[in-house]
C-alpha cells in the first residue's frame, strides 16, 4: 500500500513536472488574452481554449475553473432570457468538474455564487429569494474555506451594492464589503496563475464608498 | 500498470520535446449544419492536446498544432450533439483542410440533463405552476384557490371554497401538501358561502396544479390534483407581523448559527367584524366570522441532500347568522359554525448516491364542525326548533416513496400509502353513526426518453378501500413528444378512483368508488417570455352517486372541451399577463337528478385575464384581473322535468385591482395593500334557492361582499443580524 501511494506520488509529480513547462505557458498565454477580454467572443475564445487544455489534462482544477470563469462572464453579454439558464448550466457543469478535482475550494464556490446571482436574472421576482440564498450560502463557504480571498467580500459586496433595499439590498454595507476586498487584494500576490480577477473592480467600488462619505 | 504510466509520462516528455523541435502544421477549415449554412462559435478541439479554436462568424476556423499523426478533431456547438471525426496529420509543416458538418440536433442537451434542475420528466413540467410570489401577487385575497382560478380548467364558482375543474365538482380535486393529503384545506364554511385557504400563499415555495391526467403517485380525486410543496430553508432568520382591518398576523422563524435547523411560529387571527360593520355585507352576521390560527413548524437540513420537515397547524373558528327561512316565510333561520381544525405533516427525503432518493410522511388531520340551526319567528327571541350536529373526520396517514435515476435520463418511483380515517355524522336529533376506513395504494411508475423526441411516463397505482370491500387498479400513462422548436405534444391518459362522500357512505356502506378516465392532448411551447398551452380533453364519469331512486353508484357523465393558456412577459414592456380561456361541455346524472343535465357548477365558458406590472422606482405593483363566466344552470321547479336545469343565471363578470407598495420602513421589507374586488360593481348571482313550499318564492345565491375593499400592512424583518455584525467587524 505504501509502496503504490510512494509510486502514485512520483507519477504524478514526475507527471506535472513534465506537464508544467507546457501548461503553465498554455495557462498563462490565455490568462493574457482572459484579463484583457471586454466582448462576448473574446471570453468564448478563452473559454474555448480553457475547456481544451481541461480536457486534456483531466487532473488539473484551473483550467475547467477559468473554462467555467469565462463561460459565466460571456452570460453577461446574453440579452435572450431562455438562452442564459442553458449558458449556466454548462458553466456549472464546468465549476462542478474543477470542484471534484479540487474540492473545498474558496474559488470555486465563488463562481458557484456566481452562477447562482446570474440565474435571478432570469426572472427576478420568482428565483431572487432562492437563488441570492444559494449565492450567500456559497459565498460564506468561500470566506471560510480562505479568509484571505477578496473575491467573496467583492461578490458579497456588489451584491448587496446593486439589490434594492427592499430585496435585502444595503449599499453601506456594500462598501464595508468592497473596503475589506479592496484591503485583502492589496496585499494578495501580483498576477500569479492562479484566480485574480476583481482587483480593479474592488478597487473602483472601494474609492467611489470613500469619494461618497467625504462628500457627505 | 506501473509500465503504462510510466510509458505516459514519457510520452509527454517526447511531445513537449517535438513541439520545441519542430515546426507547426495548421488544420483549417469550415464548420456547417446540414444545410450548408456555416456555424459560428463552434469549439473545435484536436483531442489529448491543447490546440483548437472557435469558428468565427463565417464558419471557418484555423489553428495551429505540433501533433502528427492521425488524431481526433472534436467539435461542440450549442444545440447539436457533438461531432467527433478522424484526422491525419501527415508531418509537422502540412495544412490539414477539412469540413465538419453537424447534422443531428440534441433537444435534451445530454450535458445539461444530469443536472436535472428544470428537465425533469414528471407532472411539473408538464402542469402550469405559479411560484409562491406569482399566488401572492395574482390572488387579491391572499387565498391560494383564488389565484389558481386563474388557471385554465378552473371554474368562477363563488358559492363553495373548493376547485371546480374541468366538470368536476369541488370535492374531486385533492390537495397534497409535500406529498401528503391535506383534508379541509379551506376554513368551513355553512351552505352556499366561500371561503378561503387556512394555508398562506408563503408557506409554499410553488403550487403545480394538475387539471387532469395527473401521475399514479396520487389518487382519490377525480378530477384534478394540486401539489403544494413547502418552502426550504430561508436564507435568515425573521420575522412577520401583519395587520388589516380583518387580521391581526405575526411569526418567527429562527435559524441555526449552522443554517442546518429552522424552527418557526405563526399566528394569525381573523375577525370580519370591523369590515362588517364599514361594509355591509348581504348576509346578516349575528356573530361575524373569526379565525384563529396557530402554525409551529421545524425544518433541518440533513446530510448535503436530505431534509426533514415537521409542520403543524391548529385552528379554531366561529360566525353565526341568521337568514330568512326559505319555507317559513315568518321564520329566520339562525345558523352556527365552529370549527376545530388540527393538521400535521411530517415529512423526510434524502437523495442519496447513484440516483437513488427516498421519501417518507406521515400526516395527521382531525377537524370537528359543530352546526347549530335554530328556527325562530320574526320578532321573538325563542327559537321554535334547535338542533346541533357534529361532523367529525379524523385522519391518519403514512406514505413512502422511493425512486431513482435509470435508463436515458429516466426515473422510476414506487412506494406505497396508507389512510385510516374515522368520518362521523351525529346530531342530538338524528345521528347517522360513524364509519372507519382503512385505505391502502401502492403505486409504481416509470419515466424515461423513448428516442430523442419522444419521452414517456407509464405507472400504476393499486388502491384498497376495507370499507367498500374492494380494490382497483388505475393506470396511468402519457407520451411526449418534443418538436424542433421545442414545444411539446402530449398525450396522456388516467383512470381515477374516488370514494364516495362520506355522507353517503354513512348512509350505505355498500356504495364502491367513482371512477373518471381522462384522455388529454395538450401542446405546449414555454420558454422564459411566453407560455403558450392548448388543451383538449375528455373525461367520462361511471360510478358516480345517485340518491334517486336509491341511494347507488349509477351515475355517470362526461366533460370535454378545450382549453387555452397564453402568458407573456415580454411584449409589452415591463408587463406580465396572462389568458386562460376554458370551454366546458358537461353533463352529468347524479345525486336526484331526473335526467343528465349540465351540472349547476359548470359555465360553458369561461375567460379569465390577469396583469402585472412593477414600477421599481415608485416601489409600485399593480395587478388587475378580470374573470368572466357564461351563466350556470340552476334547478328551477317551477319547470318541467324536460327542461331540468335549462334555466341559467346572468354571467359573472368581476374585475379586481390591487395596488402594493413597497415602502422603506427601517431595514424590513414591507407591503402596503389595497385590493378592490368587483371594482364595476357587478351584480353576481351564483344561482338560487327555492322555498320547497311555494316554488314560485326563490332567494339568489350571492356573494358575502360585493363590491371589497382592503386595505394591509406586511412586514418581514429579517432579524438575525448576527451574519452581518460579524462581517461588520469584518
């Protein structure tokens, strides 16, 4: 038993060794054109090219975390109502294969918020209440599982930001959320592979809340 | 194995290796449907590698590789099924030129099915459901049956709380509350009144309402089944409170620091006299009607997939009024209702691995209404006649269900249930005595994709009654058919099996069950802006209740007719309305009737419009609803036999308004409303009673109220703050 789990050991590092030269540029090279995407068919493209390099690999979690990253960020560009559930679907589809090869992940289970907040768009009075729960649910998974994430204090706080007040809705507290994420993404790691997306958003968000108490 | 791994491992060395070393050969090409029309956005993957692309808008797509060799190239695009077809790369600097059409379209995106979140084969897809909001914001009155009148099927009937679909009278459709049956699931009510459901619309997380045709997993209603399933798990804990002219409401409900246990409680009185005593209603109340309710219930989460849900529920009514006495013109009759309701309903289901999931319940229900009548000559204070009767049911069920995951996105489900029920009659006068049944059903049903297009739902359901000393078997079955466009065409057939009611049944214990077969074709296109339902059906009765000349089950009748359902949210802007249009031909021999005629409850047509919309800025919905209703036969005896229940009342006509604001009151969520009812005005007469002394005196059956107005105040606090004082802190 030792002997295998030793054996298994050195397959996969001597495995990831060969891979990672290959798949750190791969990673990289679309990571570029992913940071730099502003239109629907820049984040297919990506996607694309994620969801191949996943299925490839088959043991690697990042690439079907991006496929399904990018997946979810074209939904916004979906004007058709009944085409966003199908859209989804597939992008959790590819959240639910990154889970399993890399469970209790703070990252995945903010895409999992992700996807749930994009699904009340579809009709927001009969899902809001279901869906924005399953959203805080996985969000508050995400803060516990990495503390240091800033992208569950971000998510929480546009949430909060862009629901009416009667929906549960709360812009103050929004802007503690955005302050808290825009103060862990400033002492997080510069661009590495891994997720680091939001930074600019945080950092936007947090100094409209300051310019907004100042002129108060 | 050792060997092959490592064999692996060196290979992607030498891969690695070769694209350092060598140049690039392109694979290019074009991507078509079998019509020659280029597909944009298609993946296109050469698979074990990292190369592929996405076809751009003209259908032609390139990309680069240093695989060589034969090799797979495989294609996805949305709504086809994969193409998967065999390269060959001669060396590392060719051009690779090939085609890739798509030719077979996937309806049920094989991908997309195991999630099985909106696909499922079973009644929910195929009846029209409204969601817990969709009931608050369509019924004027909060009441549940009230907003599923606005569904094709159901008849404008005023005069009675129950649903009257399809031909059917108000006891043949059921109410299952997450799967168990509910018994007086409206509060009692004396003859010729309505009332509404003792369940809030918000209890409920959505109501699928079958207007026939529905699965084996349930039975004893002929006509339609609604399925009420309960709310989950809230978000946070919180808090109600209520208040209108006609109630007093409030409850909490409190969840776990763990989000895995919720316990709750509820209460609401109700008491019609301050809006008696502003709006006159058409009946003198001597003692205006008043509802006390209390819910407690208990939710917890077990497992990842499994929950466990306690609800229970106690109420206490009582009105009295006094009415002229349709014979004695000098009497008033003065009538008394009180009313003790219990319900309780336990229920565990828990998915488990590999598709399996189970299910078990187990309810209990006991109701008294104690009618009191005392006759008493106009001007007198002492009754001339009294009596007091006791109508008792008590009820006892167990229900299991298992069912799992099989065959192409199929599901079998079997389990089994049992009722004991104890129904009795007694009055200080006369007392018909008291029966007690023993019901047992086992069920069993199997859905699954026949072909791409066409998927199918065969089941049986076994049904035991001790006390009519028979059993029967009711089959069920229904064929669906999707199209290209996805809409959908069903067929379906059932055979249901009711016992009689149970004051027949304490009057002869020989009676058996009523049966009704539905045969229905329905075609449906629903997406996310329209929904667009036609239905066309028959029904035939056997079995139903005669009490001339002897008390027997030789009644008999059909129903047929067409219904259309049409809902848009989409082209007028912000609006969302709905058209339900039903046609009814039905008759019926039953009860004393001398001949089959169409039943008292039954319009030929009926219309029914309802309109929303939300202004977000002014914090305003507003909703009308008009239904309409050609005028109902009535028994006149004035009339000969031959013209039994020719004579039909007005139409009905009632256009509601409900304006709800929601206003900014600290950090709860709070609804002002004000609903109208019969907004015109419209005189309604739902049919008449006839003094049995002098037929040619009649008095119209009307509403209690009519025009209404009220006027509430909800609010919900969400009160455990702890969540975000600790996330203050940060």
């Amino acid at each position: 038993m030792k002997k295998t789990l030793l054996f298994l050991a050195l397959c996969t590092s001597t495995a990831s060794y060969a891979q990672s030269a290959k798949f750190q540029k791969a990673i990289a090279q679309n990571l570029a054109s992913l940071d730099t995407a502003t239109t629907e068919s820049t984040y297919q493209k990506a996607g694309a090219a994620f969801e191949r390099i996943a299925t490839a690999e088959k043991t690697q979690w990042l690439p079907y975390y991006y496929a399904s990253y990018c997946a979810i960020r074209a939904v916004r560009f979906e004007q058709d109502l009944n085409a966003i559930d199908t859209k989804l679907d597939q992008a959790e589809l590819l959240t639910q294969q990154a889970n399993s090869l890399s469970p209790n992940n703070s990252e995945i289970y903010c895409l999992n918020a992700l996807i749930a907040f994009f699904r009340i768009n579809v009709d927001f009075m009969a899902r809001g209440p279901e869906y924005s729960a399953v959203g805080y649910a996985a969000l508050q998974r995400a803060k516990e599982l990495n503390p240091n994430n800033p992208r569950p204090y971000l998510l929480i706080g546009q949430s909060k930001f862009s629901t009416p007040e009667q929906f549960g809705g709360d812009k103050k507290l929004a802007c503690q959320y955005f302050e808290k994420a825009a103060e862990l993404f400033s002492k997080a790691p510069e661009s590495t592979l891994e997720p680091h997306w939001g930074k600019a958003d945080a950092l936007r968000a947090n100094s409209n809340c300051q310019a907004q108490a100042a002129a108060k | 194995m050792k060997n092959n791994l490592l064999i692996i491992s060196t290979l992607g060395l030498i891969t690695i290796g070769a694209g350092v070393a060598h140049g690039q050969s392109s694979i290019t090409g074009i991507v078509t449907d079998y019509n020659a029309k280029p597909l944009a956005n298609v993946r296109i993957a050469l698979d074990g590698s990292y190369d592929g692309t996405v076809s751009g808008p003209d259908g032609r797509f390139s990309f680069e590789t240093v695989e060589v060799g034969p090799r797979l190239l495989l294609s996805t695009a949305d709504g086809f099924q994969d193409v998967i077809q065999e390269i060959n790369i001669p060396d590392s600097t060719a051009t690779v030129q090939c085609q890739i059409v798509f030719t077979i379209k996937a309806l049920a995106l094989g991908k997309v099915v195991v999630l099985a979140k909106k696909f499922e084969n079973d009644d929910k897809n195929k009846v029209l459901t409204l969601n817990s909001t969709e009931i608050l914001t369509t019924a004027m009155d909060g009441n549940v049956v009230s907003a599923l009148k606005t569904l094709p099927g159901a008849q404008q009937v005023g005069e009675s709380s129950g649903l009257f679909v399809r031909g059917g009278t108000g006891t043949e459709s059921k109410m299952f509350m997450d799967g168990l049956l509910v018994n007086n699931f409206t509060y009692s009510t004396p003859a010729n009144q309505a009332s509404r459901s003792r369940f809030a619309p918000g209890l409920f997380k959505g109501a699928y309402f079958s207007s026939g045709g529905y699965s084996a997993l349930y039975g004893q209603a002929l006509s339609s089944a609604l399925v009420l399933d309960s709310e989950d798990l809230p978000a946070s804990s919180n808090a109600d409170f209520g208040i209108s002219p006609l109630s007093i409401e409030g409850g909490i409900q409190i969840l776990s620091k763990d989000k895995k246990n919720l316990t709750g409680i509820f209460t609401k009185y109700t008491d019609l006299d301050l809006v008696f005593s502003l709006i006159k209603p058409n009946i003198t109340f001597t003692n205006a009607p008043k509802y006390l309710d209390a819910n407690f219930f208990i939710k917890r989460k077990i497992n990842d997939k499994g929950i466990l849900k306690l609800y229970n529920s106690i109420g206490r009514s009582n009105l009295s009024l006094a009415q002229p006495n349709t014979d004695y013109a000098t009497l008033l009759d003065q009538v008394s209702l009180r009313n003790t309701n219990l319900y309780s309903n336990l229920t565990y289901s828990q998915g488990l691995s590999k598709g399996w999931k189970f299910y078990l319940g187990a309810g209990l229900n006991y109701n008294l209404d104690r009618f009191g009548l005392a006759l008493r000559p106009d001007g007198t204070k002492h009754s001339v006649y009294d009596s007091l009767s006791y109508d008792k049911t008590s009820l006892v069920q167990l229900r299991t269900v298992l069912s799992k995951r099989v065959l192409n996105n199929g599901r079998l489900q079997w389990g089994a249930e049992f009722m004991r029920t104890v129904e009795g009659l007694h009055s200080d006068r006369t007392s018909l005595g008291s029966n007690q049944d023993s019901y047992g059903a086992g069920f069993v049903e199997l859905e699954s994709s026949i072909t791409d297009n066409l998927s199918g739902r065969i089941g049986v359901r076994v049904e035991n009654s001790t006390l009519l000393h028979q059993h029967k078997l009711a089959p069920r079955s229904s064929l669906n058919y999707t199209f290209s466009n996805k809409s959908q065409l069903l067929a379906s057939y059932g055979t249901f099996y009711q016992k009689p009611e149970k004051y027949y049944l304490l009057t002869d214990n020989s009676l058996q069950f009523s049966r009704a077969d539905h045969y229905i074709l329905t075609y449906q296109k629903l997406d996310n802006y329209y929904t667009f339902r036609t239905e066309l059906y028959y029904k035939k009765y056997n079995g139903l209740i005669r009490t001339l000349p002897q008390l027997s089950n030789s009644g008999y009748g059909y129903a047929q007719g067409l219904e259309v359902f049409w809902r848009d949210k989409k082209t007028l802007k912000g609006i969302d309305y709905w058209v339900s249009y039903s046609y009814l031909d039905t008759e019926r021999n039953y009860l004393d009737y001398p001949l089959a005629a169409q039943p008292s409850f039954a319009a030929r047509h009926t219309l029914s419009v309802v309109a929303k919309r939300f202004f977000p800025a002014q914090r305003i919905n507003l909703s009308a609803s008009y239904a309409f209703a050609t005028g109902r036969p009535y028994f006149n005896p004035n009339q000969s036999t031959d013209e039994f229940m020719a004579d039909r009342t007005i139409n009905f006509n009632n256009l509601g308004l409900s304006i709800c604001y929601l206003p900014k009151i600290g950090k709860s969520f709070s609804v002002i409303a004000l609903t109208f009812s019969n907004i015109l005005g419209n005189q309604q007469v739902f049919g008449y009673t006839y003094s049995r002394l002098d037929p040619q005196l009649r008095t119209p059956i009307t509403p209690t109220n009519n025009p209404f107005v009220f006027l509430g105040l909800f609010m919900n606090f969400g009160v455990d703050r702890t969540n975000d004082v600790i996330d203050g802190r940060l």
